[in-house]
C-alpha cells in the first residue's frame, strides 16, 4: 500500500508510548523525527512535511488529553486527523452524466485506469464509455479496446485516423448513450510541447466536467512539476495513483494533488479492471495506521459474493451456521476471499489485523497463504461431490487417489482436511451460540486470539 513503510514506522514509534499517560517534549520530538524521515523517504515535499510535523507538534505539546485517555491514542489521534487534513478531501465525483479527461506522462497508466475507472461506474449502476485519443504509442488502441473488453464497457477508438482531436470528437458522437465518458489522452516521456498542445486541444473540443492527472505512485519529487504544468494547461481537478500493488512509495502524488491545490479521486491497487479503489481519506489514513478500513472492506466483500460463481439459491453464507459444514461450502468461502483481492490489502481493512499484526509476520506470509488457498481449491476440484459433502468419510485410499489426481502430495491433502476440521469447530461455536452475551463473549475472545501479535489468531494456518 501507499506509504507502507510511513505507516510501519509510525506505528513503532507510538508503540513506545504505551503505559504512558503524560506526554514529554521529548516524546513528541521524537515522533516529530520519525513523521518527517517517513514522509520525506516516501518522496512527499519538504514543505509539506515541515508543516505536517509543526502542526503535530504544536498540537500534542498545546492541547490537554481528554481524563482518562493514554498518551499513545491521544497522538494518534491528531497524527490521524493532521494526515486528514494534510490529503484532504476525496475529488467530488457524482454518480451522474459527465465527461473525464485524464491527462499524464507515458507509462503513468492512464489506459489501464480508464478502463477501471469505467469499470467502477458501471457497478454503480451508470454506464460508461471510454474514447481512445492516443495516436502516438503503438498498441495504445489495441489495449484499451481489449481492456474495455475485459472492463465490459462500451470503447471507441479509430487506429486508421491520426487526428485525436477528430477522434474525441467522433467518439463523444458515438458513445451518446453514455452516462459517463472517460476521453484517454496521449502520454509523452517527458512534458513536450506537442503533448501539451494536443491536450489543450482536445480539452477544449469535449469541455470535460473533470480533468484528472494520472500520475504513477513511485514518480517522486518530479510529480511537482509536471503537475504544475498540467494545471496551467488544462486544469487539473485530481488526481490518480497507480501501481500501488508494488512497492512503490507514493508521496510525490500527493505532492502533487497540494500543488494543483485539488484531491485524490482513485488509487490502483493492481493489474485487473477491479483493482480500483474510490479514494476516501479517513479510511486510507486508517489503514495507514493499522486501524482498519471497515467501508472499503464491506464493499469487497459484497463485491466477492456477487463475483462468486454460484447461482444465488444454491449456496449461501448464512446456511454454513444453520446446517452441516462442509468442504463445498469451504471452497466457495476461498472463492469469495480471492474476489476480494490480495490477501495483504484485505487485512488492511480489517481493525485489528493491518498494521501491528501484519508488521510481525514474514515478508511472504501472505504470497504462502494465497499459494497454500490455490492449493487447496484444486485438491478440492480432485474430489467427488460425495466427499467435498461428507470429508469425513475419506480414508487413506480416498487421500491417495486424491493426491493424485490433483497433482499434490498425500500431505497436502492432509493439511485440507485437518484446516477444514478447524473451520468446522469454529462454525459450531457460532451455531451454538444462543444468547447475545455468548456472541459477545466469543468476540472478545477472538479479538484478544487476533491481539496477542504472535499470529493470526482465529484465522487458523491461513
């Protein structure tokens, strides 16, 4: 995620504050130290960093600690607000009729985010269309088409006319029926003057509700420029960042959208038309700080199950706590899990298990835990519909034919069964919960499992 290494640094930094009740200068110095040095090697500018760290400082040593409040979360929560208002607001984008232009350098991804962000207004009930004005990069057509394609969205593009300008033109004639159409302009290596007066041209020929800047997240200290550049020539309204599914740093976006004085509109978190994300800052900061991001996680989930390739009255979730639970049931649970993306976004979101947790675990924790979930669905695929509904029943013959078919080894098939058993256990404990006070008791016991720091609690090996 963007800043990941701000945020594990901050959370180690005011780690050192439990117990405490009263905060020194020297405290606060020292987590003023630690924001500055985490922000400027995320690439974010010197002068937002300075006035970042001073409005900290000034705050945790002025303003007195609600009775009864420890000195950790009182900091946090104003590293939490000022890290608000620092990014500001997510960009004004209204679930009606407009027209997006995005603007960038070759390489920043605005192809790719095209076809995503027509993908996020089409789950919200619009349809959109994206128009490809690139004439410049061979192959700029052929993927946006294919993308768009995969986006299930309407495209228009012409690769036998070279005039982009006639192209957006046409395209919005087109594309009439469209709530929404997303006008892909071409991208240059550097900010030539020809890049820049073919925007403005094609700007002025679709009038756009919203010009965009799509900046790639690791551009760092160079995003000033060519964001002030963009602005002057187009105006820009906000910002998309891309590629925030490596380890890329991200601080030079939000440079960018300070210096164009707008706000960040999406974040791409992945190489697939649904790897998109609506920017909201109080739930990206959340993240950030390890305290989860409950409105995005709800929306990947309830993505997951309408991706999940069950016709609606065959399988549902709730039947797992009012009947038997069995490996079918457990397979579609992997299914959803896997709609909802990288196993390490989706903790993220959840409070309780992003930040602290995560920062324990081994770098690959999470590429294991996804292999060993692949692993397991295509044993599964091995198995006869008797079995996957009664895995009881499989003895040492069924595990070896099993093992087999599915290309894996007697063990792993082993290890299915014995995490399945696992899940079983915990699913019963819930169908025999009878009361509120049981539910709530069983929760705490689950958060204080989730809190120890020395795994992943009631997760199980996943």
């Amino acid at each position: 995620m963007v800043l990941d290494d701000l945020g594990s640094s901050l959370r180690g930094t005011l780690d050192k504050l439990r117990g405490k009740s009263r905060l020194s200068e020297e405290d606060i110095e020292e987590i003023v130290k630690e924001i500055q040095r985490s922000l400027l090697s995320a690439d974010v500018d010197v002068s937002l960093v300075m006035e970042l760290s001073d409005n900290i400082k000034e705050r945790s040593l002025e303003e007195e600690p609600p009775a009864g409040t420890p000195a950790r979360d009182f900091v946090l929560r104003i590293v939490y607000e000022e890290l608000v208002d620092l990014i500001g607001d997510s960009t004004e984008l209204p679930l009606e009729e407009q027209t997006i232009l995005l603007a960038g350098l070759q390489g920043s991804g605005k192809t790719t985010s095209a076809a995503k962000m027509a993908w996020w207004f089409s789950t919200k009930g619009l349809r959109p269309a994206v128009i490809q004005t690139d004439t410049f990069r061979p192959g700029a057509y052929d993927q946006a088409k294919e993308m768009c394609e995969r986006a299930e969205v309407d495209f228009y593009g012409n690769p036998d006319n070279d005039d982009p300008v006639e192209i957006a033109r046409d395209g919005l004639e087109e594309t009439s029926e469209a709530d929404v159409h997303i006008v892909d302009t071409a991208g240059r290596h550097a900010l030539e003057d020809d890049l820049i007066d073919e925007i403005e041209r094609i700007e002025s020929t679709v009038d756009p509700d919203k010009s965009l800047l799509v900046l790639d997240a690791a551009i760092g200290q160079g995003a000033k420029d060519q964001a002030q550049q963009f602005d002057e020539s187009i105006g820009i309204d906000g910002v998309v960042i891309t590629k925030l599914d490596g380890t890329a740093k991200g601080g030079g976006a939000l440079t960018a959208a300070d210096q164009t004085d707008s706000s960040i509109a999406f974040l791409g978190t992945g190489e697939e038309v649904q790897d998109i994300e609506r920017f909201e800052p109080n739930g990206f900061i959340s993240r950030l700080l390890g305290m989860g991001d409950l409105g995005q996680l709800a929306e990947r989930v309830e993505r997951a199950m309408e991706q999940t390739d069950v016709e609606e009255d065959e399988w549902d979730p709730e039947d797992m706590l009012r009947g038997q639970f069995t490996l079918n049931d457990m397979q579609k649970q992997m299914e959803a899990m896997n709609n909802m993306g990288p196993l390490d976004q989706v903790m993220d979101m959840i409070p309780g298990f992003g930040g602290g947790i995560k920062d324990q675990l081994p770098d690959d924790a999470m590429d294991v835990t996804q292999e060993r979930m692949h692993t397991f669905s295509v044993i599964m695929d091995s198995m006869t519909d008797a079995e996957k509904e009664y895995p009881k029943a499989i003895g040492a013959s069924q595990i070896e034919r099993i093992a087999r078919g599915s290309g894996t080894s007697e063990d792993q098939v082993r290890e299915l069964l014995q995490q399945y058993k696992m899940m079983e256990r915990t699913i019963k404990q819930f169908q025999g919960m009878g009361s509120d006070k049981e539910m709530q008791r069983m929760m705490k016991q689950m958060q204080q499992q989730g809190g120890g720091g020395g795994g992943m609690g009631g997760m199980g090996p996943f």
